[in-house]
C-alpha cells in the first residue's frame, strides 16, 4: 500500500480539507447554555467565548446519542457532528425544550465544514468574521462553519495561501493514527461514554446531574467497562474492512469499526472494540488478514505533527 496522496501537506500543515457528510447544530437563547449542561457529558458551562471540548450527548441508559465538539461562540453555541446527524440530534434534545428560551437549528446543506491548519486561519481572521465561526479541533486544527455558497471563495483564500486540498484518505489515515473517533461509525448508541476511550477529554465526573448521569457514575465507581476502543496494527498489507473480528485464543475478544493505511507504521491501521483483558497496549491478538496488535495512540513520529483530535 502506498501513503494517501497529500498526507505530507495536511501533516506538514499545509492543506486543508472539506468534511464532506459532517453536520453542525446550532443552539441559541437566553437558556442554551443550561440546557447544553443538562444533556451532555462535559461541563460546558466552563467553556469561555471561542472555547470549545469534547461531550457524548446520552439516553437515560447512558447510551450514545451523540458525540461531538461543543463550541462557546458569542451569540450562539455549536455542535460539531462528524457525522450527517444533527438533525436527529436536534429531535432527540427539542422533546425536552418546555419553557426553556432555547432555539436549535440543523442547516444541512447550506453549511459545509472545513479542516483547516490554526496558523492558515490567523492570516484569515479579518475575513471570516462572525459569519464564519472557528471551531477548535485540537492543538493545531480549526473547523471552520461556512456557508456552502460561500466554500467557493474560502477555498480561493486557502489556495491562494499556499494550501493545497486534502484527500478525505489522507484526512481518515491521520485522525486513525490520532485515535479520533468518527460519529455513527466508531461511536454509536450501541456504546456507552467510557467504552470509547476519551474520558479525561469528554466526560466530567463533577459538572453534576444531565441525561445519564447516574449510569456514567456507575461505571467510573465501577473503574471499568468490558471493552474499550483501541488502537490496532494489522501485519500485511491488506486493510480490515468495518466490522472485521479480532480474536485471542480461538475466542472473539474485538470487532473492527475502521480503519486506513498508516503511513506512520507503514502498515494497516484499525480502531476496534477490544475487550477488557485483550485490550492492553503490546497484546497480540488473530484475524483473518494474520497477527494484529494493540498499540498505544496517537502514534508518535520523530518529526513534527499536526494534531486533530
């Protein structure tokens, strides 16, 4: 297999790339931000204008409804879904609005997000304005919100900084190596919070009670889930598809929810489920594409890295 064509620009920090199939939900009123609190693992309420974190939206089961970025702006706050969803998000929090000052909107596709490299916006800060709020995504990283008539010209602004246009291959090949999770592919309502691997990131267990709370509480009491989502090296050079099994002994202990050609370990590269016991970084494990093994992520590279996730 061959590294993704412009890897080494979106590393190198000079590409970006359109997100192509994700959404955003807009919520706004007097009473957003409390009501954000109610329904999202983190405590979002500590977040200052232009600050954003990561959250799983939860059933009472503490099921994933949802998991994304909530992002503070000035007038309003945002839900960064990188998945098409946030309409069904929309539904799930609108049946619990009763007085509550609190108007969502999911505008489909009339906005499109795009990856940018942090240093590539602060050039662009003038020009995007409030119509084009930044999300942070990472260390290095913005998401910008744009208006999908208006992607035409930032694509120009971009270009015309010495950007090239990433691959979504390129993209999928470092947020794996990054150890970010899709939503509704490596995250679903099949999951709960902990499974996913991104506690110290998307869960307060402070912030006090929202949707959820009590089973999230359980389990941080309990100091364990059965499985967690971890990283997997695959020997070969044939890339797993989704949902390919990883087992221990004769014994299924993984599934596969996705993967990509890691320029990094110049090998296959998969995030799966694995369960408690089979999941520590060094275990080895058996698929059908030969020997596979845990590793830890992100994955380190002796030269200097963007992050995303």
């Amino acid at each position: 297999m061959s590294t993704p064509s412009t890897y080494a620009e979106l590393v190198g920090g000079r590409a970006y790339a359109v997100l192509n199939g994700w959404s955003v939900l807009s919520v706004q009123g007097a009473d957003a931000g409390k009501f954000l609190q109610s329904f999202c693992t983190n405590d979002v309420l500590k977040l200052s204008v232009g600050e954003s974190c990561e959250a799983f939206f939860t059933n009472a089961k503490a099921h994933i409804v949802a998991y994304g970025e909530v992002h503070r702006g000035r007038e309003r706050w945002l839900i960064l879904l990188s998945s098409p969803t946030a309409h069904e998000l929309a539904g799930a929090l609108d049946r619990y609005i009763i007085r509550e000052d609190v108007q969502l909107a999911a505008p489909g596709e009339e906005m499109t997000l795009v990856l940018v490299p942090r240093k590539a916006t602060n050039s662009l800060d003038d020009a995007l304005g409030e119509q084009l709020p930044l999300v942070s995504w990472g260390a290095e990283w913005r998401v910008i919100v744009s208006q999908t008539r208006g992607v035409s010209i930032l694509q120009s602004q971009l270009q015309a900084a010495g950007l090239t246009r990433a691959s979504w291959e390129a993209v999928n090949s470092l947020r794996i190596e990054l150890g970010s999770p899709l939503d509704k592919i490596d995250v679903d309502d099949s999951n709960l919070p902990q499974e996913v691997n991104r506690s110290g990131r998307a869960i307060s267990f402070t912030k006090g009670c929202y949707l959820g709370q009590e089973p999230v509480a359980r389990i941080d009491a309990l100091g364990h889930v059965n499985r967690t989502l971890v990283g997997v090296k695959f020997s070969g050079d044939e890339i797993p598809s989704r949902g390919a099994e990883l087992s221990r002994e004769g014994k299924v202990v993984g599934q596969v929810t996705s993967a990509c050609w890691s320029p990094r370990l110049q090998s296959p590269l998969a995030l799966a489920y694995v369960r408690r016991g089979s999941n520590g970084v060094g275990s080895v494990l058996e698929s059908s594409l030969g020997v596979a093994e845990v590793v830890e992520l992100p994955i380190e590279t002796t030269e200097k890295r963007d992050v995303i996730a």
